[in-house]
C-alpha cells in the first residue's frame, strides 16, 4: 500500500473537520472546513459521482474501526459532499502560525518556558536527594559559604571558595547527569518530558516526525555541558538567558540547543516509531 503524503484531508471522525495526516498517522491538529462559494455549488444541479479515495497508509491506527478507514462512512482523502462540491484541504490558508516543512504548529514560547519550568523543578527535587546520598559535603560547604558571607569576612570567604571548588564540582555534574537521563529517556520514547506531556507540546527532527534517535537526543545535551566544565561554567548563565529567548526571534523558533541537534518543538505528540 503506497503511503500518503503528510497534509490536511477530511477528517475521518467528523466530517465537518478537517484532520491533519503527518504521513504516518493522524495528529491531534484539526480545522473546521470552508464552505462553497456560489460557483462552486451545484445545488439544484444531477448529484455528481463520488471521486475516488485514496486508500488510508498502514500504521494509522484507524484502520480497523468501523466507519472511520477505507470503506467507512468517511474514508481517508478527499471527499465529494452531498451538495455535490469537493473539499480540497489547502495547508497554507490554515496555518496561524509558524509551522514544520510538513505543515505541523510549531510551539509558543510561553509553552516552552511553562514546560521547562516543570520539567527544572523535578530534576532540582531528585537531584537534591542524590546529592545529599553521593555528596555529603554539600551542605557543610554550604553551611560555610553562609557563615562567611554573614561575616563579611572576604579573606575567609575566598578560603571557603577554593576548598569547595571539588564539591561544587561534583554537585553540577550529578545535576548534569540527572538532567540528561531523565532528558534523553523521555526524548527517545514518546518526544515528551512531564513538562512538555502538561503542556502539550513535544520534541522532534526538523526533517521527520516521531521520537529523536539516540544521536539527536545527545546532541541535544551538549550546550548544557557549559554548566559542568571548570572555567566556563561561571559564564553558562549569559548562555542559558540567550539559549532561552533566542526562539523569540527565530523563524523556526529554535533555540540554540535545537539548532545543535537540528530539532523543533511542535504541538502535541509525535507518532510512534512503527515495529
């Protein structure tokens, strides 16, 4: 069976919808249709033969389901209406926003930030208990650091500064490593971490849609090595701010931990990778 070209086509659980097809399944993006203008009505007029549909690609998911696959009540492609017209989907008179090549939204900024917010907040949570568990020096540095600042004792607080460099060190590489399993784990499987499932919004390649491969989901990490690395690591926040905002005025709406791996964020899921 040949497979579909990704697009809008009527949807098949609605006729007065339109469903987007991503060429591997249906999505969760829908429109309402246009209706005819007066030259395109033929009421009044010999009801007109149906055209036929294209047959819907394996994989779908709907397949199986009574009047919702080939041979169903709606099926897969474009449709002839009882008025007698034809409704062609046209992707561009659709799209409110910036979009993937293959006609996917692609996600806000507030989304993004509203995700990465939560998805922060459970890796400071488990990274806190680990490091308490593999990092016992932690909260006397910590301690120390405090004592020194209320002092105002600079000579005391650089003493503190140089012993803790170890320990500090040690604490952003854990971080590190908590982020990018939990981060790579979710990548890899449904392109969803719990920020972006709450927000509703995932991860995929730029050229195809689905779960990022192992490679992607690296590359993907690599930026925030900044935060890790000795002598460096003290200018990772510029980088984080402009790494943020930078989607702000990006075409694609990239950051640049996207362009690195060549990756975009879209609204809703991503289909799964078939067996």
């Amino acid at each position: 069976m040949s497979q579909q070209p990704s697009g809008w086509y009527d949807d098949p659980t609605d006729p007065d919808l339109l469903r987007y097809w991503d060429g591997v399944t249906w999505t969760t993006h829908t429109a309402p249709k246009r209706s005819p203008t007066a030259s395109q009505s033929t009421i009044g007029l010999p009801q007109q033969t149906q055209q036929p549909t294209t047959p819907m690609p394996s994989g779908s998911g709907w397949q199986d389901r009574p009047g919702q696959g080939p041979g169903g009540q709606y099926p897969y492609g474009r449709q002839t209406t009882q008025s007698g017209y034809q409704q062609a989907p046209h992707p561009a008179w659709m799209r409110t926003g910036p979009t993937t090549a293959d006609g996917v939204p692609l996600a806000s900024w507030g989304r993004r930030v509203g995700g990465w917010v939560i998805d922060v907040i459970l890796i400071l949570i488990v990274s806190g208990i680990l490091v308490n568990v593999f990092v016992p020096g932690y909260a006397q540095m910590v301690e120390e650091v405090t004592k020194a600042i209320e002092s105002n004792d600079t000579s005391s607080m650089s003493t503190v500064v140089a012993e803790s460099t170890s320990v500090a060190f040690a604490v952003a590489l854990l971080t590190y490593l908590v982020a990018s399993v939990y981060a790579i784990a979710c990548w890899v499987t449904t392109a969803q971490t719990l920020g972006k499932l709450v927000m509703r919004i995932s991860v995929r390649r730029v050229d195809r849609p689905g779960p990022l491969d192992l490679g992607t989901a690296i590359r993907r990490r690599l930026l925030e090595l900044l935060s890790v690395i000795p002598g460096v690591s003290g200018f990772y926040s510029i980088v984080l701010l402009l790494d943020g905002l930078w989607p702000l005025w990006d075409e694609r709406r990239q950051t640049l931990h996207d362009k690195i791996a060549n990756t975009q964020v879209v609204m809703g899921k991503q289909p799964r990778r078939p067996r």
